[in-house]
C-alpha cells in the first residue's frame, strides 16, 4: 500500500499542500479528482520523489521511499514528454532497456504493449504523425513498459475517444489486479465514478475526502429520497421537516431526516398504493461540488507543478 502521511509543501510564502494525507491500496484503482490548482501534480510529484515535501512522509507497504523504490514506480505526466521524432516502438524499447530490460526483452513487451493499446499498426510511426488521442497512448505505454511496482498517472484519458478509454481501463485494471497501486487524475467525474474503486478529492490544498464510492456517498448523503405513488402527491410539501426539491404529481424528490422520511412513507401508504420510496444518495459530482466550495486557483499546477 503506498501512504501519504501529514504532507505538507510550500512555494516561497505560499503553501499549496496542507497535511495531505490518504492512502493507495493494492489491487484498486484510486482516482484523484480536484480543480485545477488544486495540488493534485504537486503532490504526484512528491510521491515520485520529483519535488521533496516541506514535512510528511510517503511509504510503500511501511517503508520510505528511496530512490531505489521510486526507479520501479510507472509515471504518465499530463504534459506529453516523448521524443516526437521517434517511432513509437523503438522509444518505448528504449525506455524499457533503461529500466535493465534486454533489447529482445524491450522489444518483445513494447509490441505486445502497443498492440494491447491497439497501436500495432502504428508501432513504426514517428509519434509526431500520430493522433493528440494515439500519441496519448503512447504515454501511456510508456509508463507501463518497464512492468511498474506503482502506477502514478495525471489526466491519463485527456484526447482519448470513449472506445480508447475502455481500452486504457482494461490495461490498468489488469496491472490492479497484479496488486499494483493505481492512483491517477482526471476532471473527467463521472468516468472516476464509474472506474474507481477508491476516490481522493482534494480542493485548495487540502484532502476533504477519500474513500470507496459507497462511503463517500453515504458520507456526504443529503437524506434525499424520491416518493412514487398512485395518487398525487403535493402533500409532501406540507410535511414538518421536509423540503421538496422536485414535485411533479404522482412523484417527489424531497429532502428529510430518517424520523420524518418515515411519516412521509406512512403518509403515502394510507393514501393509497406507493409505486415506490427510494433513498437518493449523491453522484461523485454532486459530491465534489458539495465539498469544494471555496476553491481558488492556486499556482502549484502551473507554475511548480
């Protein structure tokens, strides 16, 4: 399991990273969602040993990091940074003799890469003359050649097609299940939502929440429930305790205490038959608005990120 712990950073006198803390375990794959500026490159850094923390630490299954470890880790940074001119097979066997790997060895694993990626046909193209989306790819071949121990990836689906992006998910699910750690970034909440098994939202700095998706909906549940019924139902809207967000005859979406939840459904059964009353817990979405409220576009993703 790879932990942060307490992690704090600061660019001259502004501190960007405020005792960031969570973890990212083996054989899951952990998003990482925030607005822009919100510290999710600077922290990435930190983990890869790229930038150092003000105070913190980061460990793999109880042990620092060193140099060492950190060799082993797979990066995909948000900004492209392979050689354009290069055809894609030979830059990722370059990339994988780096990494100790025999050039038959490099060879073998970049082709087998590229055409899991559905790049086989494009293996000897200058990435230059791919796809934004190919070129992506690429990227992310990249990270994964060298068979990481962790797996730290920013924006990895930026510029792919929804048929690219299930592509991707299969390649990283299969290095989850090899109990690899997977953190990655992305702004895209509702492909999070529906990829991830653990989410980590940070807003200005800061960690406002991390856990499965059913914890955080529970978590953050607003106890909205919606009222279905043969009859209409614009009494709701006179019940002490509730608030109705939606109302259209026969249905409302409402929002109340467990105590009056229940009045509003025994209401609803003497009145006649209830097609059904079910308890709305928020989408990832709803939940980052509800938690990143006071956001403000920080520097450490431009500038030192």
């Amino acid at each position: 399991m790879l932990r942060l712990d307490g992690i704090d950073r600061s660019f001259g006198d502004r501190q960007v990273l405020h005792d960031v803390s969570f973890t990212v375990e083996r054989g899951l794959l952990t998003g990482f969602v925030g607005g822009n500026g919100a510290g999710k490159t600077t922290t990435m850094r930190i983990i890869l040993g790229v930038l150092a923390a003000n105070a913190g630490s980061v460990t793999l299954d109880g042990r620092p990091l060193g140099g060492e470890q950190r060799r082993t880790f797979g990066y995909m940074p948000e900004e492209r940074g392979l050689y354009p001119k290069m055809k894609a097979a030979e830059q990722l066997t370059y990339l994988a003799r780096l990494h100790g790997f025999e050039r038959h060895a490099a060879e073998d694993q970049a082709r087998a890469l590229l055409d899991r990626l559905g790049l086989t046909e494009r293996a000897d193209d200058p990435l230059e003359s791919l796809s934004l989306g190919n070129q992506q790819r690429v990227q992310i071949a990249a990270a994964l050649v060298h068979d990481p121990a962790v797996l730290i990836l920013d924006e990895p689906f930026s510029g792919l097609d929804p048929l690219a992006v299930d592509v991707v998910v299969a390649v990283l699910a299969e290095h989850a299940e090899r109990c690899v750690p997977v953190l990655f970034s992305s702004h895209q909440l509702d492909l999070v939502e529906r990829l991830c098994d653990r989410l980590v939202i940070i807003s200005g700095g800061r960690i406002r929440a991390a856990g499965s998706r059913d914890s955080l909906r529970d978590q953050f549940s607003a106890s909205r429930y919606e009222l279905t019924a043969a009859t209409d139902v614009g009494w709701v809207r006179g019940v002490p305790g509730v608030e109705v967000v939606e109302f259209d005859g026969g249905s409302a979406l409402f929002e109340a205490d467990d105590a009056a939840a229940q009045h509003v459904l025994r209401a609803a059964v003497e009145r006649g038959p209830v097609t059904s009353f079910t308890p709305i817990r928020p989408t990832l979405g709803e939940i980052f608005r509800d938690v990143v409220t006071d956001e403000s576009p920080d520097s450490d993703e431009k500038g030192a990120a």
